[in-house]
C-alpha cells in the first residue's frame, strides 16, 4: 500500500491526551501518510503538542479555525480538512482514540481497491448509556429510511464519524450541494451520502469495534441531535 495518497483529517477540540499518541501512531504504522488537524481553538495544549510533531514531519499540518473565524463545528471542520488536503483520498477519525487506528489501513485498502467511499462500521459501542444507544438507533433507523425512499446508497452505519472519501467525489458533491451540509453538526458522512447522485457509488464497508473514551470529554449532545434534524430536513 501507498500511503502517500492518503491524508487523515482529525478535528479536534481539547484532545491534548491522545492526539500526539494518535499521530504518533498513523506515522508509525502508515509510512507516507499526511495529516490535517483541524482545530476550533482548543483550550488545552492541542495546538502545542500538533505544532511540534509537524515541525519535525512536514506531512503534519495543525489549522487552528478560531483564528480564521470559521464556522465552529465538527463537520465544519472536516469538511476544511478534506478539502484542504492534497492527496487522492481523505480520512476522517475522532481524535479520542474511540476511532482504532489499525482501522485506517482497512479503510485505506477499500480506497485503492476502487471505493469511493469506505466506512468504519460500529459492530459493537462499547460505554455508552442505554438512552444513548437507544436514542442513537431511533435516529440511524429514521437516517436510514431517508436515504432509502430517496434511492441513495447506503452503509451499514450511516452516521460513522470514521470514513473514508475520494477527495474529488467530495470535492464535487460539496460544491453543488453547499448549503445541505450542516457544519455544526456531527454526521458528515449522512450528510455526503445524502447529496450524492443516486447509486453512482461503491462504498466498501469496515466492521470494528467503538472504544470507550478514556481521556477527556464527548462533546456530543442535544446541540448536536437538533443539528441532526437540520441535516434531515436540507
Ligand atoms: N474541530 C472540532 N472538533 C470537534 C468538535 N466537537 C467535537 N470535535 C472532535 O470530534 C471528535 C469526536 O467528538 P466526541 O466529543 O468524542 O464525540 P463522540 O465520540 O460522539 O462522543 C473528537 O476528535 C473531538 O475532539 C468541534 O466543535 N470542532
Ligand atoms: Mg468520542
């Protein structure tokens, strides 16, 4: 496998525990791999520990979006990472360590063998409350039948904050269909699959298992569920 087509795109928002291991570990195990962090303005040493990996690797790039007054958000932020990025694909993946990093290589795989789309699949959610999952099965089935009465394609986890892109796909779909990506939001990849022309896509599907957060905090909640009624909606 070529690495150097790929680029992982991190956002990132206080996540000083486990992002310098996190990179430390894609470099390790992908060589030639790049990586965007996209950060909207952590209070923590984020900023710090990204700037001086990429001082000594020039395939790590840190954007801190708070300086440039972008819209604050997940989505937001991944968005700026893929199509900042320069290679042939774009991966996206929580830097909490939630997302395994072995996972990237599966992903990539699925890439280079000529998906355009390739999704970590959540087989198992390891530490979530009940009334998270149950909340969160209410919303995918909903998500789900969406995209069905639409003729769109689908995956086994629609709402995957881990996923891989073409980046001209992206690049392409995002362009035409600004306005229906919700940059506060959480589900990206919802909103991509909902934009893209009917069938046109293979998506290659990657089963793992959702860790538990060990350091720092979920910033998920209700802003982020009333942002995923906005996606349906546009
Ligand atoms: N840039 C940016 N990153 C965010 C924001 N909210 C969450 N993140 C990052 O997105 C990833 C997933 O967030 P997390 O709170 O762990 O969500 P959860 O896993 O669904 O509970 C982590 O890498 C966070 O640092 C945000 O508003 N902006
Ligand atoms: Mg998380």
């Amino acid at each position: 496998m070529d690495y150097r087509e790929f680029t992982v795109v991190l956002p990132t928002l206080n996540e000083e525990k486990t992002i310098g291991v996190l990179i430390r570990r894609l470099l390790g195990e992908y060589k030639g791999i790049s990586v965007f962090v996209a950060d909207d303005g952590s209070k923590d040493r984020t900023k710090d520990v990204v700037t001086a990996i990429s001082k000594r690797n020039g395939k790590v790039r840190f954007i801190d979006r708070s300086r440039a007054g972008l819209e604050k958000g997940l989505s937001a932020s991944a968005i700026d990472g893929i199509l900042g990025s320069k290679t042939r694909f774009a991966i996206v993946m929580d830097a909490d360590l939630q997302h395994p990093p072995e996972v990237v290589g599966r992903l990539a795989r699925r890439l280079s063998q000529g998906c355009k789309i390739s999704v970590a699949v959540r087989a198992t959610v390891k530490g979530w409350e009940l009334h998270r999952k149950l909340i969160s099965k209410a919303l995918i089935s909903i998500g789900y039948a969406m995209l069905m009465a639409t003729g769109k394609s689908r995956c086994g986890d629609i709402f995957s904050g881990f996923f891989g892109v073409e980046r001209k796909l992206f690049e392409q779909t995002y362009h035409k269909n600004r306005r229906r990506f919700v940059g506060g939001g959480y589900k990206i990849l919802y909103d991509l699959l909902k934009c893209i022309a009917n069938g046109s896509v293979v998506i290659g599907e990657v089963p793992y298992s959702f860790g538990v957060r060990e350091y720092g905090k979920s910033k998920a909640g209700l802003r982020q569920g009333l942002y995923l009624f906005k996606s349906f909606l546009t």
